[in-house]
C-alpha cells in the first residue's frame, strides 16, 4: 500500500491522515475540490513533515478528472474522506448531500474499478447506529435510522460497499465508524476550520474562548446521563487518523469487508467537556442551558474492542489532551487558515 489517493485530505481529518502517511513515506496524492478546506492546511502538512502530498483539484462527482488520476498513476488504495458534513444543511439540502456523498463515492468506485483499484477505506460516522440499540455501541448491533439527510448518505455508502464487495472477492472494505473526533496536532499548525457558527461542540467552545462567540449553549440538561448533558466519545484526531494507517494494513492482509468503530471506549458529558476544556486553556466558557437539540441523542459511546482485535488500534489520547491540543491551534489560528 505505497501510493495512497486520500479524497477529501486537505480537511480536517484528511490533513491529519496525510501528515502521518508523510511520515510513514507512502506517497500520497490528495484529490479535493476545496470546497469546505484550504489548501494552507497541506503547505503547514509539508511545513511540519518536510515532506509533499501531491495536491489534485477535483470533485468525486467528476468521472474524467478521477479517471485522469488513476490513469496518470499506479494507486494502491483510497482513503476516502470526502463528503459534506453538515447536519442542519443537510436537512435543507438534500440532494446536494445524497448527489455529493453517495452519488460521489459510486462514481469514485466506479473509476476504481476500472482501473483495477478495488481497495478503499471509508469514513463512516457513529450516526449510522441511530438511537443506540445498546451502549457501548458494538459493530455486531443493527444499524439504525438516522435522523438526517447527512447520517442517511453514510448508511446509504455503507450499503452500498458491503454490496460491492459482496458482488466481487477482490475488492477489500473498511467501514470506519468515527465518533466524535476532537483535537489537533500539537504542533498548533492545522486543526479544525469550520465555516462561519460551528455546529460541533469542541469548536463552539475554542471559539467562546476567544471571544469569537458569546456563551455556549449546552442543548439540554434533562437528558438520562449522570449530569443531565448529552454524552459522546469525544477521541483525538491523531488517533483517529493513525487508525486509518492500521486499516491500510488491514487491506494489505485481503481482508474482504471490515468494518470497525474508532472511538476511545468512554463518554463524556457536554459539562465534562467544558471544565475540561477550562482547566485545560485557563479560559472561563460561559454557557447557559438550552432546549434539546432535534435529532440528539443522550448518550453514544463505542465498544473500540474489535479494533484492538483486528487492528491492533487503540486510541492513546485523554480528553486533557484532546482540548489542550485544540486550544493551542484555535488561539494560535483564531481566524484559522
Ligand atoms: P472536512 O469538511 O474538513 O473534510 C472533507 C473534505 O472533503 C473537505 O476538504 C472538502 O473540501 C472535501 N470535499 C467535499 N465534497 C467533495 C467533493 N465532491 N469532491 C472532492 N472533495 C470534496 O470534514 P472532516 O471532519 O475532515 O470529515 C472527513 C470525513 O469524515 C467526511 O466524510 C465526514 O462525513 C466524515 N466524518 C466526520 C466526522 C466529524 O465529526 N468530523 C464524524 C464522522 C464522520
Ligand atoms: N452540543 C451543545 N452545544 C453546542 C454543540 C453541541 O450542547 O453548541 C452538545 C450536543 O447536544 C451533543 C454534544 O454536544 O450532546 C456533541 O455534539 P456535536 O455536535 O459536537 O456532535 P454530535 O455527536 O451531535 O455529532 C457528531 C458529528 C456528526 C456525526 C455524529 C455521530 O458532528 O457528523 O457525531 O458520529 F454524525
């Protein structure tokens, strides 16, 4: 697995990924269409790595710009990060999220096959699991009904490469079931840059810390957790990203369809987090109780034991680090990129 093609790798978790495929020596080409990442987060990737990413302006929707790529190079495996994200946009934009993320992945595998690519590692999210069966959440529970356009298309690519590699033996599968990835690298160089009022939590708090924002609004204090706040597996992006390298090794083996939760095993309250956070960056966050968000759940927290099992992964990184590292790269980059 030399050659990496990494779609989506100028992101937030596709920087990170990057930056350690850098430093393990694959070479890797990012294809991204920039259209929520700046390509500044690459040129700090090869200031901290001394090492380049070839960087390919495309959308996976484009099947000539994708097939250029393939054609031009001898690609071992795709880590596939591209997609949107947003939840709430999601809602209004529907089929901008199912023509992106789900129609975008078909096209890519399609290229992929033709070019006789059948490797690829897919960022799938907690939100497939819908409102949890049973905690910690476990790879052996039924999928669930996601509440959004956005948790749909995850599910929806899901299915469709489980049929995929059901269809054809030589194709090999990993499903990553992310949850909640918070952090940056320590060098404060790249991190997370949200466009415009963060929807996710770790950003609303860096930016309530400088002043950016107000007050956090903590969306429900009734719910049935030891504090009444919502609890998630909040896990460092430098874990999440390393878990990819182990997948990368997975395909290696012919692994067939795997898929796997990437998660630290332990939840934290959104009252966790803040004081937390506070200890960690000396910065008071003021925050009022709002209504429940729609669409939350109260707790969702991963069984991380398979990947210990068939990846020999685990993440390594607390929850002080976890906030520190995000603080250092929100106050170093208020504005970010
Ligand atoms: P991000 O928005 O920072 O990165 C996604 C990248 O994909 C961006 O650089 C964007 O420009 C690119 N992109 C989007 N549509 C594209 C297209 N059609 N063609 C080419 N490039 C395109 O998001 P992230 O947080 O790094 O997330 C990476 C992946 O992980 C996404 O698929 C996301 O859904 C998934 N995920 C993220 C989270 C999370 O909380 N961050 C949780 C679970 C799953
Ligand atoms: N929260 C607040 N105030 C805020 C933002 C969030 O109280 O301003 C709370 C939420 O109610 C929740 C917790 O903080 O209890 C975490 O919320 P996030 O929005 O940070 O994360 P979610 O768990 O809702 O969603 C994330 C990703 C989704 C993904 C999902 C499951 O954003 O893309 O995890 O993997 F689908």
């Amino acid at each position: 697995m030399n050659t990496v093609l990494v779609t989506g790798g100028s992101g937030y978790i596709g920087s990170h990924t990057v930056l350690q495929l850098l430093e393990q020596n694959k070479n890797v080409i990012v294809f991204d269409n920039l259209s929520n990442s700046s390509l500044e987060s690459l040129n700090r990737v090869s200031e901290i790595t001394g090492k380049r990413a070839e960087f390919i302006e495309g959308d996976i929707r484009d099947t000539d710009a994708l097939g250029d790529v393939f054609s031009k190079n001898d690609i071992d495996a795709v880590i596939h990060f591209a997609g949107l994200k947003a939840v709430g946009e999601s809602v209004e934009k529907p089929m901008l999220y199912y023509e992106n993320n789900v129609y975008g992945t078909l096209n890519l595998c399609n290229v992929m096959a033709q070019h006789g690519c059948k490797n690829i590692i897919f960022s799938s999210s907690a939100t497939v699991y819908g409102d949890p069966a049973a905690l910690p959440l476990h790879e052996g529970l039924p999928t669930g009904q996601p509440t959004n356009p956005y948790g749909q298309s995850k599910l929806m690519v899901e299915l469709i490469l489980k049929d995929i590699c059901n269809a054809d033996n030589d194709w090999n599968v990993v499903l990553l079931r992310y949850f909640n990835p918070v952090g940056a690298h320590p060098s404060g160089r790249i991190g997370e840059d949200p466009n415009g009022i963060p929807n996710n939590l770790m950003p609303f708090i860096t930016q309530v810390a400088t002043g950016k924002l107000k007050q956090l609004s903590v969306f429900g204090d009734d719910y049935n957790t030891p504090d009444g706040t919502g609890v998630r597996d909040y896990i460092h992006v430098e874990d999440l990203a390393n878990g990819h390298l182990k997948a990368l090794d997975k395909i290696a083996s012919k692994a067939g369809l795997f898929t796997c939760n990437l998660g630290t095993g332990q939840g934290y309250s959104v009252l966790d987090m803040v004081k937390t956070f506070e200890a960690a960056s000396g910065q008071k966050i003021p925050y009022v109780i709002a209504p429940r968000r729609s669409g939350d759940v109260a707790s969702c927290y991963a069984d991380p034991a398979l990947a210990a099992k068939e990846l020999g992964w685990k993440a390594e990184k607390g929850l002080k680090e976890m906030c520190e590292d995000s603080w250092r790269w929100q106050s170093n980059n208020p504005n970010g990129y």
